[in-house]
C-alpha cells in the first residue's frame, strides 16, 4: 500500500477498497450518494463497497449513468442527491459516473444552469471551494478522472463541455486494481489507450511542468509496457496494477492541458446519432495528430521515442496505429460509425475546445478536418 500526495490524496494498492471507511470520516460524509452505472450495479461491486462501512448500508444509489454522462443524467442523479439530503458522493465506475459525481457535485454547491461554469464560456473562476466532496473509486484503467481537474458533460443542447477547476479534484481517490480484475479485453484496450493518450498530449503540451513531464513519461513506459499483457489475460495482476497507475499518472498531468486529439474526440463524443467510446475515438484520433503536431516539437518526440525503446528514426504515429491493431481496436472513425457529414462542424467545435489551445502546434479548422479525414479511413 502506497499514500501519495499530489494535487489530492490518492490509496493505491491491492484491497484497497476498505479505506472508503476512513474517507467517509475525515470529510465528514455521512449521507453519501453512491454514482455508478448500470452495468456495475448489476455486479456485486456495490454489495462490497457498502460492507466496508456502516455508512454506506442504506446510503442512497444512483445507476443511470449513461455512457457519455449528460446534463440531464446530472440533473436527476442531483435530484437524488438532494432528496436524501446528502452531504458528498462517492463515484465508483469508469471515468463517466466519476465525471457525473463532479458535476453533481458542483451543482450541489452553486446555482445552475450548468453551463454557467464551463471552462470555454468563463466559467473556471466562478466554480468556488463550495464542491461538495467526492470520493472517487476507478475501476478501469484509462481516465485519469479520479485525480483530475475535470468533468466533460454533454449538454441538453448536445453541446460536451468541459468544466474545469481545482476544487473538482476528488477529495480521495481508492485506486484498487483487484477491481479491474478481469475487465472486458476490449474495455481494457479501450481505456488503457485513453492512459496512453494522456500521458502523450499531456507531456507534448508546451505549457511548463517539468514535474507532470517527467510523470507523463513514466506513466506511458508502464502502459506500453504493460498493456497488451492486460488485453490477453485480464488475470494478470501484475498488468492491472502497471495500468492502473499508468491511467492514474496521466489524470496527475492533467495540469498540462490536452491537445488535438482530445479536441477532436470531446465534440465526436456528444454526438447523438452514435455512442462513441472516449477511449476508443482517441486511439483511433493519435495518428493522425502526432503527424500534424511532429513539426513543432521535435525533441520531445525524440525523448517519447527513447522512453518506448524506438529507434531514432521510429515513425510513431506508425508504431501507435500499430499498437492499436495488435490490440483489435477500430482502425478508422468509419469503422466506429461517425458519418462523413459530421466532419465539418467537429473540426469548428474543436478549434473551440478547451484542450486546443495546449496543443503544441496551432490548428485552424481546416487543420482540424485534414486530421479527421485522415482517421476516418
């Protein structure tokens, strides 16, 4: 068991689960709502998290988090939250229900609508120490969100945001990789290369944070060291624990900011005539930005390439879209059914996207569509 201290606290271990007990206890929580989805509530995951303390025996449950959490998913699950007159939350899932509990969490302490408090419409500043706490329980290895400074919410209007502030930081976060013992292969892959992406942008991103570079390095060694062995046995707890700090270590670099890729997959992901999974588009979307942004920032794809073991004339966005196929992930955004004619609008939306302006090297519209034309295949 390891504690660490970095932007918040983080409980990293095998069993770790039962120190949601001392959590609950030091912020006070005592009518906790517990953010899942629906899937792991039909698993006995809930039974064990609420054996761990008497707390959480009768404490109030919200399951409807939907793939891409929404406006109105936060809405009902906050109406939840305020007919138990709760005072925290605890989000136990994949980056969704986590990302659900931050912005329940903000609502619950500040007057909506919630688009008043979106980073790309001036809302950073005005999202106040006021957050009511979060206990944040990953249970796959990709999203970083247990760590992270942000939520992305799809608005009623379809529009997926992203809401930014350090007091949406989870207060703890009980990262356990017995929970992501025997994760789909296809999840794994999926979230694993969601880790792998982070820890990419994040330390491509020219804003200075020697100490989120050197971390973003470390986290994508553990990845591409580990993630493969993860997709071929989901036993192998060696692999979980390697990708679970990997994810972890890109949601810690999360102070860098983002860029092209993250750009383009926030807008596909609030499409509404296809569910897009976040990890997946961004495998699919890698390629093709380290081949655009390459040209601005040659020596630290020439430290990514020394990091993974390349030669030094290694093409690396080659080598990813290798990667991907060795794991049986989707080559193409046509192969994950995003329509041709939406192309267009998500490169306008990704010029206005909050991770475009850390991305290393400037990119216009028509940058932006050049870069989904060469993914969509």
């Amino acid at each position: 068991m390891a504690t660490i201290s970095y932007l918040t606290t983080v409980q990293f271990g095998f069993g770790e689960l039962k120190a949601v007990a001392d959590g609950l206890a030091q912020f006070g929580i005592s009518r906790p709502l517990i953010v899942t989805d629906r899937g792991l509530a039909a698993t006995d995951l809930i039974g064990r998290l609420r054996a761990v303390s008497p707390v959480l025996g009768n404490a109030a449950l919200f399951a409807e988090t939907p793939t891409n959490p929404t406006e109105e998913a936060v809405l009902a699950a906050l109406a939840v939250y305020r007919e138990h007159d709760c005072d925290g939350l605890i989000a136990i899932g994949g980056g969704s229900p986590i990302d659900l509990a931050k912005g329940v969490a903000l609502l619950a302490g500040h007057d909506g609508p919630l688009e008043t408090y979106a980073a790309i419409l001036g809302g950073i500043p005005k999202i106040t120490a006021k957050v009511a706490p979060v206990i944040a329980i990953p249970t796959t290895a990709g999203t970083g969100s247990e760590v992270g400074r942000a939520a992305l919410i799809t608005l009623d209007d379809g529009r997926k945001l992203g809401f930014i502030s350090p007091h949406l930081i989870p207060k703890l976060a009980i990262c356990d990789p017995e929970l992501t013992l025997g994760l789909p292969a296809w999840l794994t892959a999926a979230t694993g290369m969601d880790a792998i992406t982070h820890c990419i942008e994040t330390y491509l991103s020219p804003r200075d944070n020697p100490v989120a570079e050197a971390i973003a390095l470390d986290g994508l060694k553990r990845a591409v060291g580990h993630i493969e062995r993860a997709v071929v046995d989901g036993s192998d707890r060696e692999a979980r624990k390697e990708m679970l700090m990997a994810a972890l270590q890109g949601g810690l670099t999360f102070q860098k900011g983002l860029g092209a890729v993250h750009a383009l997959s926030h807008p596909l992901g609030g499409l509404k005539q296809v569910s897009l999974h976040h990890g997946t588009l961004n495998a699919v979307l890698l390629p093709a930005v380290l081949r655009f942004n390459e040209p601005s920032a040659k020596g630290k794809y020439a430290e990514i390439r020394r990091t993974l073991g390349l030669s030094a004339d290694a093409d690396l966005a080659e080598w990813i879209a290798g990667l991907t196929a060795r794991l049986g992930m989707p080559a193409s955004l046509s192969a994950m059914g995003v329509p041709r004619e939406v192309l267009p609008a998500i490169a306008e939306a990704a010029v206005k996207d909050h991770s475009s302006a850390s991305n290393p090297r400037a990119a216009s519209a028509a940058d932006y569509e050049t870069m989904l034309e060469e993914s969509f295949g």
